[in-house]
C-alpha cells in the first residue's frame, strides 16, 4: 500500500506534519472545546422524545425512501430535525420538526446541510 506524503496539519499557525488531518495535539485541543451531547440537548427528555417518535413512525421517512412502498421502505434508526436546530431549539420537540431515518440517509443528509459539509463544495 503506497504511504500518502506528509501535509501541513490545518489548523491555522500550526507547523505540524501530518498524514491527514489535523496534528494529535491540534485534534485533542478542538475534542475539549466541543461541547458534549447533553450540553446540545441530546439528554434525557431527547431520549425519550426520539424512542416515542421511533416507535410511531418505524420507516424511514427520507425523501428519497418515502416515494418507495412501505414494504420496501427500510426501519429507522435515527430522527432528524427538519429545521437543523437540534432539540434545544423552539421546536426541538415538536414532532411536525422531526423525521425518522436510517443511519446512512440522516448522516448524508447532515453532511449536505451543515456548514462544512458537501453544501460548501463546488459542485
């Protein structure tokens, strides 16, 4: 397997070399300014709001997946927030604001949405 050439690690001033990515110390300081899961609403009440939306709505319910049959439709893993806002938002718990997906659908349709994702990329 060929071995990639060393790059400058991204982060702005720093002169590390690295094989991809940012440098370990550079990747340790940004993990310990991300805040955690429960600081962005994703606790308990989240929780429970997600388990009762699962249970009601078991299908994907992505664009793509809701034009298939329902038997054809895959089970959902995941609700999505429609407006991006995440639970600690107005409507974070509002179910017209939620929508059940697959793993794979809900995190393609993340990275089409969030800064920094595909949206930012030429197309």
């Amino acid at each position: 397997m060929p071995r990639r050439a060393l790059q400058v690690c991204p982060t702005p001033g720093c002169p590390e070399l690295t094989s991809q990515g940012r440098c370990d110390a550079c990747q340790q300081r940004a993990n310990r300014r991300r805040p955690s899961p429960t600081a962005k609403g994703y606790d308990a009440r989240w929780q429970r709001t997600r388990a009762a939306y699962l249970r009601a709505h078991p299908l994907c319910e992505c664009e793509e997946c809701e034009q298939l049959p329902a038997l054809l439709r895959p089970r959902a893993t995941e609700v999505n927030h429609r407006d991006g806002l995440g639970p600690l938002a107005p409507r974070g718990h509002d179910w017209s604001n939620l929508q059940a997906m697959t793993k794979a659908h809900h995190s393609r349709h993340t990275a089409k949405e969030q800064p920094g994702g595909w949206n930012d990329r030429a197309q």
